[in-house]
C-alpha cells in the first residue's frame, strides 16, 4: 500500500522481499503481509500510534502481519530502506516460526542479524560501557529499547552481537537445531544446552567476555582519542593566550635590548669624541711651530 509519488520506492521494496524471502534458520515463511509506505512523517505517526518510538524508521506488527515503512521522505533518516524492510520482514519471519516466544532482545537481535546490519556493532566500539563496566545480562537488554535512541542503538548492538556469537556455535546449522529445540521446549536455556551443548549462562558469560575483548581495545583507544580531543579543545585556548602573552614579553624584551644598546653606542661614541677631544688639546700643546717658547741667537754686523 502506497501513494502515488512512492509507487517506485513500493516497487523496489517489493522486488527486494521477494528475491530473498527466506531467513537464518526458519523455513520459509507461508503470511501473507502487507506493507504500508507512509508519505510523511504525519501519516507514519497516525499508522504506527502513539507508542511506537519517535525514532523508528519502520515498525512491524506480528498480530496483524502488516508493516509500516518511511516513504521518499525520509531521506537519509531511514537508512537503506532494503534493509530496514528486510529487518522487519525478519521479525514475522521469526513470529510465524516460534510465536511470541522470543524475549524481546532476541527478537531485536535476530532482526539485525538476519538482515545483515553487521554496522549496528560499530557502537560498540566507541561504549565506555565495555571499558569500565561489565557487560549486562542478556536478560537487561529488553530494557535498553525503552531509553531513547543512543540507549537503543547499544542495545541493538550488543543484541545483534550475541544472536551472531549463537549463531557461530554451529558451523553447519546454524541456528535452525536451536529453533527446532526451541519451539518444543519453549525455553531457551533447554535449546541452548541441546543445540550446543552449552548452558545459557555459559553462553551469557562467553558472549561478554568475546565482545569486550574483541571490542574493549577499540572502545578504550576511541575514549582516549575523544578525551584527547576534548583536552586539546580545552588547553588550545590556554596554549592560544599563553603565546600571545609570550609574544608580548619578548617584544618588551626586544625592545629594552635595542634601548640599552643604543644607549652603549651612543656612550662609547661620547667617550670616543671626548677621548679624541683630549688627545687634539695635548697635541696643540706639544707642537714644536710655536715660535713663543723656541731660543733666538745673536744677529753678526760688520766690523
């Protein structure tokens, strides 16, 4: 469902679902679904209600099997919009196979892996949370999607990264074995422990300390470049003053340097004409053409 001006948008959307409309270890899913474009923001609120999040690029309704997506204007707000589809697509995929037994950050987490929104983990690398704190519990995660968008978006992270580490426990299959167990158990510590031989505190325990040795170095290399950043924010003004105030100094210091040596020269050249002076009277002293002190002989007359 569509209006007019995102008939191509529509399209697209469309043709994308359909060339891949199978998800990680579901069988292919059998629902009809609708999937509704919102021309703008106004209508999208009106579709979605009132208790969806103002940062929600598209909500998906397993009751109803229907979808709600951004249309053309939502620009570089959405994202890709294949994958935001595909992302909901994931989440009735995941309904139709298990109902609504998944807790809501496997439910968030599977959504992400399964469209392939391998960029989620990419908040991780800047958490201060994987520096200084541990990670928690899988169990807390539901409630990060309740926080506003930051808390989200570390919650989708951390969510995306512990279906994949599930995942990555069964080369062959996947997750396929853990949703069969699953869906006959309806507890996911039992599928846990018969699809990989682990408890779900095992699990919870490995999926912590791989993520924050596989990302707490780059979290706590991008904390110190940040703090770098915000103390060379703050010292550049401090450094900025302090030179001009030096500037200043050593103009004052130049300047009473060429004072002081003009007045040495000006001082050696007083002493000089006063020297030169000195030597110019002795000299007139000392002069032999002066006829007043030199001796006069007898003068011979004829006899």
């Amino acid at each position: 469902m569509h209006y007019p001006r995102d008939a191509g948008l529509a399209r697209s959307l469309l043709a994308a679902a359909q060339l891949n409309d199978t998800f990680p270890g579901l069988p292919r899913p059998r629902q009809r679904v609708l999937i509704a474009v919102a021309p703008d923001r106004r209508v999208f609120r009106e579709w979605v209600g009132p208790s969806a999040p103002e940062w929600g690029a598209a909500i998906a309704f397993p009751e109803s099997r229907r979808i709600v997506v951004h249309g053309r204007d939502a620009g570089g707000r959405m994202g890709d919009p294949f994958l935001v589809l595909r992302h909901e697509l994931a989440h009735l995929a995941l309904h139709e196979g298990l109902g609504d037994i998944p807790p809501r950050w496997f439910d968030e987490g599977y959504a992400s892996f399964a469209a392939g929104e391998w960029g989620r983990e990419e908040a991780l690398a800047t958490s201060v949370a994987l520096v200084f704190r541990r990670l928690p519990p899988l169990d807390s995660l539901d409630a990060y999607f309740d926080g506003g968008s930051e808390r989200a978006n570390e919650g989708y992270a951390l969510a995306h990264r512990a279906v994949s580490e599930l995942a990555s426990l069964d080369d062959q299959r996947g997750l396929s074995l853990f949703f069969d167990y699953w869906r006959q158990s309806r507890s996911i510590d039992v599928a846990v422990r018969q699809a990989y031989g682990l408890t779900l505190e095992d699990f919870e325990r490995r999926w912590q300390e791989r993520t924050r040795r596989r990302y707490g170095g780059i979290a706590l290399t991008a904390d110190f470049a940040l703090l770098g950043l915000i103390g060379g924010a703050t010292l550049f003004p401090l450094w900025l003053a302090r030179r001009r105030r030096d500037r200043r100094r050593l103009a004052v210091l130049r300047e009473a340097d060429a004072v002081a040596e003009r007045a040495e020269r000006e001082s050696i050249l007083a002493l000089l004409l006063a020297n030169a002076s000195l030597q110019a009277d002795v000299a007139e002293d000392l002069d032999p053409s002066d006829d007043a002190d030199r001796p006069h002989g007898d003068k011979g007359g004829v006899g």
